[in-house]
C-alpha cells in the first residue's frame, strides 16, 4: 500500500534533524525563497532536486504543460503571491522536452477536459505548423513546440499586472525561460530573460 511513504517521510525528517537539529524550527519561521518556479506537472522533474535548492529556497507552481494562462486565477495567485508578498527575484518558466501536455495538443482532441486546458498551445501550435511542419522527426516538432510554449509563457507572465507593477516600481524581478531535458538531466536556458517591461 503506501505506508511505506510515511515510514520514508520519517525516515527522512529524522536524518535531517540529525544533521541539523535546528533545521525544521527554523523553517517553521517563514519562508523566503528568492525563486518562483512555474513547471510541468511531469513527475519526472523534481524542482528542488533538479536544481540542489533545500525545502524553504524555491516557490512553486506546477501543472500540466506548465502553463500560465492570463486568467487562470491559480496561476495568477501564485504569481502574486511570490512578487509582492515574497518578493522573489526571479521566476523561471521551466518547460521540458517530451511533455505530454504538449505532444497532446497536437493530436486530435480525444482527452476531455485536458483538451480545454491545453487550448492556448493548441492554438500556438495551429499558428506555428508551417516552420513545425518541416521538422519530420515528430519528436522533435514536438519539442520545438515546448521551447515556443516556454516563450509564450514567459510573454503572459510578462504581461501580469503584478509584474508590469513590480517593474514599474523598480522592484528587482527578473522573468526566465528554460526548458529541462529528461532524457539528461539538464536545463537550456533558452535566453528569453526580462527585467524590465
Ligand atoms: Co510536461
């Protein structure tokens, strides 16, 4: 069953505690990441691990083809949440290669509910299928599209009005698009960064 998962839990608090003994009363004070992560849902991208950060450094959302639509009130908290309240300094759109999410919405519409949530990709894949097209290995169409997806959605995080206000501000924030490759282990940084409006 999943028992196992507790015992794991209590393992792992237990040997953190040995190392640290202060580490979780520390915690327990607040937190203060200076990162916003917005990825995939994909369970193969552990955002912490993946980027040897500790509980308390990283501020994440997640879900599936890493999406931030500009009225998905989720997405939009989050983003505010970590701006203002926290004030993190950067936010990293992490896409990845051989998202599902993203393969999905190039196919015919067949998954439900999914489909709906996918529409804005759908709708970036119909107004790229000239240049996505001429790419023949379908695998590969299909990860020109998550890096055209990390870029979109470095464009609606740009666009939000908490960090259209943050900018305007002089608050120090910037916005970063990369793209995790599973079959490594290794970000690309696709140079999409922002500071400023
Ligand atoms: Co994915």
């Amino acid at each position: 069953m999943i028992n196992h998962l507790i015992e794991n839990n209590q393992k792992w608090a237990s040997s953190v505690k040995a190392d640290n003994p202060d580490f979780f009363s520390e915690l327990a004070k607040g937190q203060s990441p200076e990162y916003l992560w917005i990825g995939c849902a994909d369970s193969r991208i552990p955002a912490c691990k993946i980027l040897g950060l500790e509980p308390g450094e990283l501020f994440v959302h997640r879900n599936i083809a890493n999406i931030v639509n500009t009225n998905d009130l989720n997405a939009l908290s989050v983003i505010q949440f970590a701006v203002k309240n926290l004030q993190v300094k950067n936010i990293i759109l992490c896409g990845h290669y051989g998202c599902g999410g993203v393969q999905a919405s190039m196919g015919p519409k067949c998954n439900g509910m999914i489909d709906d949530w996918l529409e804005s990709v759908r709708d970036l894949y119909s107004s790229h299928s000239e240049e996505l097209s001429e790419i023949k290995d379908p695998q590969e169409a299909a990860n020109a599209l998550s890096e055209l997806n990390v870029k979109m959605q470095v464009e609606n995080i740009c666009k939000t009005e908490v960090v259209q206000e943050a900018w305007s501000t002089g608050q120090t924030l910037e916005v970063h698009g990369w793209v995790y490759d599973i079959s490594t282990g290794t970000i690309k940084d696709l140079e999409v960064s922002r500071s400023k409006a």
